[in-house]
C-alpha cells in the first residue's frame, strides 16, 4: 500500500476517492503525521464542534473570504458522495482553529499564502476569481498546483499537499469520516494474520470516540 496519500487529487469518482484516501490510517505512525500531531493536537482535534456558519464571520485565522474560499478547496479534495463531504462537516472552520491553537504563525502563514496563491493564479490563466471558475476549472487548477503544472514549482506543490493533509485529518477526525466513510468493529474478535480486502473497502476508525 502507498503510505502518500497525498500523491493524487480525488476526484468525484468514488474509486478514486478511495484510492486517494486509501492509507491514511497507516500515514498517522509515518514522519507525515508529525506537522499534524504537534503539542496538543489530538485533544483540540477531538475537542472541535463543527459549526454550519462558520463562513458567515471571520476565525481565528482566516477571514470570511479566505475560509469560503477553504470551504471550496475541502468540498473538491473529499466530495460529498453517498458520506457527507469536508465541506459539510466543516473541515475548513477545523483547519482554522487548529491551525491556530497548535501551529506557528510560520504555518499559519503557508496556508495563508496557498490560499492567496490560489486565488491569484486563477485570476491570472482564467481573467477570474477561483470562486467565480466553473468546478471543472477549479479542479483542473487544483490538480495543476497538485501534480506541479503550469509554472506552479515543487514548493507550491508540497504546501498544497500540507493542506491536502490538513483536510484529511479534519475530515478523518469528524463524527461522519470516523463513523460512516471509515469501517468499525467495537470488539475486533482476537488476531487474524490475514483478512480478506477488495480495493474499494473502506479503511477502519475507532468509533468509540464518538459515543
């Protein structure tokens, strides 16, 4: 299995979406993780209730057009299919507060400037804002600074893969991603050396979180 889950832009397809996420749950004991789970992480992550109006009044980091902006970017990375999407649970007011209780103002300031960047670019190859483009301009763009296309150089790409992560931890750290998108088995019934697995299975979370 490919531990970089970051490698490739989900689309709306559900294959590829599974095949983008597929991993993520081994990512979180590689070097990845660690600009994740930094200090109190866990506990912010956990202690995060989503909020439907968030893009309605400025967070903590981002103001009202940034975090529209976010909200766009979460709902093309994980799409809403037969699960709720990041969009709709919120994963871009999630960013917003953990990026501000457990990151430096450094970090603070990369998404800042991805956000920016974002932005200007689709202003200067399509003459508009990334909120007024077409979806299928928006991914095309997305999967440009994705795969480092179009001018966009190996540093921009890694930013845009940090906040592919950031995205995935608050989607896989929400209510919907642990409990619905991923499998759970409260009692797992003892070790088994080998299950069966079909390439469109879900991955397993711990549910219990939730109870």
């Amino acid at each position: 299995m490919n531990n970089d889950i970051t490698s490739t832009l989900v689309t709306t397809n559900e294959k590829s979406r599974r095949n983008f996420l597929k991993g993520f749950t081994t990512m979180l004991g590689g070097i990845t993780v660690g600009s994740l789970l930094t200090g109190n992480a866990i506990s912010v992550a956990m202690a995060y209730v989503p909020n439907s109006d968030s893009i309605l009044t400025d967070g903590k980091v981002f103001n009202k057009s940034q975090l529209m902006l976010l909200k766009q970017i979460c709902s093309i990375v994980i799409p809403k299919t037969d699960t709720l999407g990041a969009a709709e649970v919120d994963t871009h007011g999630f960013i917003d507060n953990q990026l501000f209780h457990c990151h430096t103002k450094e970090e603070q300031k990369t998404v800042l400037a991805l956000l920016k960047l974002v932005n200007e670019s689709a202003k200067k190859q399509l003459s508009m804002s990334f909120m007024k483009l077409t979806s299928e301009q928006q991914f095309q763009l997305l999967n440009d600074f994705d795969l480092g296309q179009q001018r966009f150089n190996q540093t921009q790409r890694d930013d845009f893969k940090l906040l592919k992560q950031y995205i995935c931890f608050g989607y896989y750290t929400s209510e919907v991603g642990a409990t619905q998108e991923l499998r759970y088995d409260p009692v797992p019934g003892g070790f088994q050396g080998s299950i069966p697995y079909k390439n469109l299975d879900p991955s397993w979370a711990t549910r219990g979180l939730f109870n």
